[in-house]
C-alpha cells in the first residue's frame, strides 16, 4: 500500500468518525441509540402506518465507511418498502427532523402567507 492510499483511508476514517459525531444527541447517548428514539418518541406517535412498522436499516457499508441509515417501512406480507435513502447519521438525523416538522405541519405552516407579509 502506497502513502496515498494510506492517507485516503485514514481519512476516509476519520470523517466517518466525524459524521457519526455530527448528531445533536448528548454525550452519553450513541449517535444509534438517538436515532432509534428519534424514531420512537417524535415520528411514530405521529404517523399511521397502519399494519406495517416504521423500524430503522442499518446497512453494512464496510470498515473504512461511515454506517449508512435507512428508514424502511416492514408490511405485515414480510415485504419491505425504504422510505429514505442510505444517509450517514448527520444526513439521517436531518432527514428525520425534516419528517418530523412535516408530519407535525411546521413546514405548512411557516409557509403560509398571512395577508400581513403579502404586503412586504
């Protein structure tokens, strides 16, 4: 292995660290452990999936990459539907606030016109 190669995978570690870091959870709490309650406490209690269960993917991605987080959708035929795209854990936190101000109607209703800012 040549110093190049060497460099690029430390720095292929070294971001993937510094991804998985990039969450807003506290110190005590895996960058895994914040997404699952995420998921728990703020998405699910505010979306009917019916029969089917909201549950987060954790594909492998190999030991020089950051884990990737999936949002997958499991219907009660054993079938499977992915709802988001494979995210390292900064992407996939954003991702799940973005869902959870749309489900909640934040996005709607910050953007909503009141007939005060027409006038601007």
């Amino acid at each position: 292995m040549n110093d190049n190669e060497t460099q690029r995978i430390q720095q292929t570690r070294e971001y993937a660290v510094y991804r998985n870091n990039d969450v807003q959870n506290t110190p005590a709490v895996e960058p895994d452990e914040w997404l699952v309650q995420l998921l728990d406490k703020r998405v699910r209690p505010v979306v009917d999936t019916g029969e089917s269960r909201l549950y987060i993917h954790v594909p492998f991605t190999g030991p020089n990459e950051a884990d990737r987080y999936r949002l997958r959708l499991r219907h009660p035929d054993t079938s499977e539907s992915d709802i988001s795209p494979a995210l390292d854990a900064g992407e996939f936190e954003s991702y799940l606030f973005g869902l959870i101000h749309g489900l909640n109607g934040e996005i709607e209703h910050k953007s909503v016109t009141t007939e005060e800012d027409s006038k601007l």
